[in-house]
C-alpha cells in the first residue's frame, strides 16, 4: 500500500476516528458505571468476609452487591445523553 492510502485509510464517513475509548458513553452512563463498579468492588469485599457456607449476610450481599454493579455497568453502556434543560434555552429569560 503507498504512503497516499495509508493517510486516508480509517477517514471515511462513519467509521470511529479512533480518539478515545469512552468518546461515545453519555456523561451520565460514565456516572452509571463508575457506580456500578464501585458496587462490584464493594461486593467482592463483602465476598471476603462471607462464611464459607455461605449463612451470613455477608453472602448476600455481596451476591447482590456483585451482579447488581455488573448490570449496572451495563445499563450504563446503554443510557443515552441527557437531554438540554429547556429552561437555559428559554428565549424570554434572555436579556439584551
């Protein structure tokens, strides 16, 4: 392949411009996220103080703790962006 196409290679229209991983979460799917790995962090620290027959409520918890923060990492892929508030593009609180 000559240097020419290399350059324009990966330009097209429609394909990802290769910026940044996290470019296409909405701000508040990222917030879902770090939430719910947080939660999953949290679980596998109550897993370490569950009994190893599994009666305490430190099992489940952390049972609760680890899938619930693993389906939220996943609803957060998901969330759309927010929509504008439609009060800071109100035409009549403008001021001249």
């Amino acid at each position: 392949m000559s240097p020419k196409n290399k350059e324009k290679r990966g330009t097209r229209r429609g394909e990802p411009s290769g910026d940044g991983a996290l470019d296409g979460l909405s701000s508040r799917g990222k917030k879902v996220m770090s939430a719910g790995a947080g939660a999953v962090v949290l679980g596998f620290i109550a897993l370490s103080r569950a009994d190893p027959m599994g009666r305490n409520a430190a099992s489940l918890l952390a049972s609760f703790l680890i899938v619930g923060g693993y389906a939220a990492i996943g609803a957060g892929i998901l969330l759309p962006e927010p929509p504008p508030s439609a009060s800071s593009d109100h035409p009549s609180e403008k001021t001249s």
